[in-house]
C-alpha cells in the first residue's frame, strides 16, 4: 500500500486527504495543494467552541525536521497542528512533537484510511490501468473545493472545479455554487439564469431564493430582492440568513418597522447575535424609542464586548441626545477597539460642542490620516482652523495692545518710544506671518515687563501679587493702575 501511495497522483491523494479529514469528524475551511503536500486548515465542533488544525499531509520517503519548519513557524503557530505523512519520520523531528503538534507516520495514515472505510480509494480498478473510479468521495471534495476557491475569491479555479464536479453529477447544490462563481465573476445573466431554472423546477427551495435575493440586492435590484426574500422566509420561516439579510436591506430602504421585525425573528432563534442587536438598536432609535435602543446596543456589547459598532452607535445616540460627556466615553472605547475616520469626525463634533476647538482640530486630523480622502474631514478641519485662528488673531492683539500700554506707564519701565514703535512692528509682523511664533513673543515680552515691574516695585518698596506670572495681561494692567494711584498719593 505505502508504495501506491507513493505513486498516487497528486490531485487522487489530495482527494483522499479531504476525504480523510471529513471522515474524522473535521470541516475543511481552506485547501492548499503543492508538490507533494496538502495542507487543510480545518476545525471540529464542540459544544460551546471549536478545535482548529491546520493539518498538514506529507507523502515523502521520509521527512526531516526541515520539512516541518519549512511548512510552519513553531514560534508564531496560534492552531493546533497535525502532521501526517506517508513516509517515515526521522527522529530529530519525533523530538518536535509537542502540545500543538502532532505526528503520525504512514502505518498510522494507513491505519485510519483502512478504519474509516478509504480503502477502496487508494487501490487501482481492476484491470490495473492505474486509473481510479469517480466516487461519491470525489464529488464531495470537488464541491469542498469549488467552495473554498469561492470563498478565497479564485473564482477561474473555482469554476473549474465545480465543472469538474458537474461532470461527475449535476446536483441542485453544485448549480448554486457554479451561479455564485458565475455572479462574481461578472457572468450575472448567466448566473440568474441558472437560479431561474432551479426555482421552476423546485419553487419551494429557500436556499435558491436566499442567493437569488443577495444578487439582485447587491445589483441596487432592490424590489425583486425583496421579493425573493419574502419567498424565501415564505418556504422556509427558519432561514436565518434570509432574515438577517432582509432586515439589513429594510434599514437601508428607511423601512424601519418591517426592519425591526425581522431582527426580531432572526433574535428568537439565535440571541447571541451582537451585530443583530446592534441593528435592531439603530431601528429603533429612528422609531424614536431611544430607551429600548440603548438596551438594544448594551445587549450587542453583553454578548461580545469588544463590538465596537455598539459603542459607536451608543455615541451617536447619546450626541444626538444631547449627553455630551457620555457621548465622547463612548466613542473613546469605541475608537480604542477600531479607529476610524467616522469615529473621530464623530469625536470632533462633541469636542466642538463642548467648547475644545484645539481637542477638536486633532481628532479631525488623525480622522484624514487615516482616511486622506475624506472631504467631510478636511472641510470641517479647514473652517474649524480658519475660526480658531481668528479667535486667537483677537486675543493675540487684545494680549498686545495691553502689553504695549504698560511700557508706557508713566516712563519708569525702560523702554524708548522708538524701540517700543519697532518692537511693536516686529510684533505685528509676525502675528500676520507665524501665530506659534508670535506667541512665544508674547510670552517673552511678558516675562520682560513683569521683570521690570518686580524691579520698579523693589524701588519704590511695593508689594506685588503671589501670582503675577499667571495673571492676564488686562489683570496686570489694572494692578499697575492700582499702583500708579497709590504712588499719586503717597506723593
């Protein structure tokens, strides 16, 4: 036997392998196939959970610990790995074997294909052609092909497949699949046409009207999708799926109520669903039922609490409410789990409303690092600027024109009219050029006359505030005029 398959072609031993890993209780996710290896990424139910594998056949005389640490990185490996080979295993690489891996050499293969029935497979047809029989084994791992192709978006290797698998059998299931490919490969006549004759043939097939639906809809057929999806739920009251992709259609058409109704069918048959509550939240907060929306969100982050649309969605009810401080919590966790340019467009405007322009200005510039594009981001960030700096061009020139005005409080702060007048020019100029750099002339300036009146004070033995530093320059101004009327009657 290990000689067999030795000489097996590939596409036979990597039918096999699918095989194999179905028989033993595994869903296979992905499928890749190179010269002389297959590698299955798989799971396996249990209640409450999955096992993952990724499961990795070998038909080599014998393999090294190369050929393992070629295949997989033991350092980043985050599944559980299952080896199999049908040639032999050296013993530097039995010294590998660990709580995620796991080795079996060609007896063990050959002990599995002969206990779950394979056998058959792997032995040639009478009359020794080396030829092997189209079986029921095949057809199933050509469909689980055509599938995964499908899901990873080859769609040229998927349709080959499942062409492959209508040769052998042309089943309702395997036409679904070829309509799908058909559809995402731009082929929508074709794939209509399809969906068409297996509805004349069986009117009552949900499934057939469920995939009909997701077409129309996605080609904005919005009409014959609903149609298709009322027929769906009509034949089968239990398709989930139909449902929750009806539900999504009637809250993007405004259609709240009949939205609301659906999420509500989808929930009483499987609650823990935190995108279904999230939908119904949205639903019911343009119903205008803000309380039971709350709810509704709060149940989506019960049952997975890092659903960051939740969060989101929380914010913008509680902005449009009005709750500020609650509304910049909730998308602050939001943005924590997924940061996006929404979400921080969002945080701007609550910013806005609670007077931080500057907090505002930054959120709005992370939302166009992350999306350059977004013209809502950068026109919002450009007449947020031009108002910011025309309160700060205000306060600048209130801050300098009192500035100025204690320079010239009765000549005893050293300052000539002729530096004054050029200090004062200097001043302007780069108010109008550079406001960051105005400021820091500002303060300088500040500094340099609070100097002198801690000297001018030390003169004539008065007492200046604690906090001097910190007072305004119009503060300033008003305790030196204070000053100024205590020295006319000292006088």
């Amino acid at each position: 036997m290990r000689d067999t398959l030795m000489k097996m072609k590939l596409d036979k031993f990597a039918h096999l392998c699918n095989q194999l890993v179905e028989r033993m209780g595994f869903k296979v996710r992905k499928s890749v196939y190179r010269e002389e290896t297959v590698v299955l990424d798989a799971y396996m139910h249990i209640p409450g959970n999955s096992l993952h594998y990724v499961i990795i056949f070998l038909r080599k005389n014998r393999l090294s610990r190369e050929d393992i640490l070629e295949l997989i990185d033991m350092d980043t490996v985050d599944l559980r790995w299952m080896i199999i080979t049908t040639g032999e295993i050296d013993e530097d690489v039995k010294a590998l074997k660990n709580d995620i891996l796991t080795l079996m050499d060609w007896r063990d293969f050959e002990r599995l294909i002969t206990n779950l029935g394979l056998k058959r497979e792997v032995l040639p047809e009478v009359g020794g052609e080396g030829n092997y029989l189209p079986s029921l084994g095949e057809f199933e791992s050509l469909l689980q092909w055509a599938r995964d192709f499908l899901e990873s978006e080859d769609y040229t290797r998927a349709l080959e497949y499942i062409n492959r698998a209508l040769r052998i059998k042309e089943t309702s299931e395997a036409l679904k699949i070829k309509a799908r490919i058909l559809y995402h490969m731009g082929r929508s006549d074709e794939s209509l046409s399809i969906f068409a004759s297996l509805l004349k043939e069986n009117p009552e097939d949900d499934e057939s009207w469920f995939f009909l639906g997701s077409i129309l809809e996605s080609m904005n057929q919005l009409e014959d999708a609903e149609e298709a999806y009322s027929q769906c739920v009509k034949y089968n009251p239990h398709n989930l799926n139909c449902w929750l992709n009806r539900g999504t259609m009637m809250l993007m058409l405004e259609k709240y109520h009949e939205a609301l109704l659906c999420y509500e069918k989808v929930l009483s048959m499987r609650e823990n669903m935190p995108s279904v509550w999230n939908n119904r939240g949205v639903a019911l907060k343009y119903l205008g039922k803000y309380d039971e929306s709350l709810k509704s969100y709060n149940m989506a982050i019960k049952f997975d609490p890092k659903f960051a649309d939740a969060y989101l969605n929380k914010a913008i009810l509680y902005f449009e409410k009005r709750d500020y401080e609650k509304a910049q919590n909730e998308v602050t966790q939001y943005l924590k789990l997924h940061e996006s340019a929404e979400g921080y467009i969002l945080l701007a405007n609550i910013y806005l409303r609670r007077k931080r322009e500057k907090d505002a200005i930054d959120a709005l510039q992370r939302a166009i690092n992350i999306e350059p594009s977004n013209t809502d981001a950068r026109k919002m960030l450009q007449d947020l600027k031009g108002r910011v700096s025309l309160s700060e061009n205000r306060y600048l020139e209130e801050e300098i024109h009192n500035l100025v005005k204690l320079t010239d409080y009765r000549g005893k702060i050293p300052a000539g009219e002729e530096e004054m007048k050029e200090l004062r020019g200097k001043l302007w100029k780069k108010l109008i050029e550079k406001m960051e750099s105005l400021s820091r002339e500002r303060d300088l300036l500040r500094e340099a006359i609070i100097q002198d009146l801690q000297d001018f004070a030390k003169r004539e033995e008065l007492k200046l505030p604690r906090n001097i530093k910190w007072m305004s320059a119009e503060k300033i101004l008003q305790f030196k005029k204070e000053m100024q009327k205590k020295e006319e009657k000292k006088d």
